[in-house]
C-alpha cells in the first residue's frame, strides 16, 4: 500500500517538473503595462501585459498568433516614462473568450534594470 502512494506522489511531482518549463519566475506588473504589437504583414496592435521576466512575458491581445511567430514589442508603463523594444518568440496562444492570451520568451533576455520599470 505505502510503495503505491510513493509511486503515485512521485509521478504527480515528476508531472509537475514537466509542466513548468519557465527559466524565471514571472511577475504580474503593479500598474498597466502596455505594448504595442509590430506583427509583419499587420496593422499595429495594441496588448496589455499579464506577466514579465528577464525571459520572457504573456499578454492579453485582441487577436492571436501561431507558435513559432516573431513580435516585435513596444512596451509602456503606466507612468509613460519607460519604453523598450524586444522581440518575442511565441510559444503559446490560447483565445479566452474574445481575447487571447499570448506567451513568449525574448530572443534576448533582459537585464534585470530593463524589467524594473515594467513591474513597479
């Protein structure tokens, strides 16, 4: 009885290790962090961040993206006095109800002093 509740702990955690495939930890922005979308081929889009890291970030966008896709990002904070260009790696794109939530890594990751004022 004990070895079978092993086995079934130890694959629930080796599960887990798998799922979670972030290289860092991301951080929800305090305040609205915007970003414009440069998609080639399309008209200029606006998003909201969900969450960033030194690797990477997901968005909320009004419309989606194919795996694979490369973004080029303008990101704002709230207060306007931070703006940075990145490029972004789609990895996932789910639609929730009429948005869609878009989420990527960097093709350069950031320094730390680059997050900062996308957080606070």
């Amino acid at each position: 009885m004990q070895s079978s509740v092993r086995n079934y702990l130890l694959s629930i955690f080796q599960r887990r290790r798998q799922m979670e495939r972030r290289g860092s930890k991301r951080i929800a922005p305090v305040h609205r962090t915007l970003c414009l979308i440069h998609f080639p081929g399309a008209e200029q889009t606006t998003a909201l961040v969900q969450n960033i890291s030194c690797q990477g970030l997901a968005l909320q966008a009004d419309q989606g993206y194919s795996p694979g896709a490369l973004l080029h990002l303008l990101l704002i904070n709230e207060a306007h006095t931070a703006s940075l260009n990145v490029d972004l790696h789609v990895v996932r794109s789910l639609r929730i109800g009429n948005r869609y939530m878009v989420a990527g890594s960097f093709v350069r990751p950031l320094l730390h002093e680059e997050v900062v004022p996308f957080i606070w």
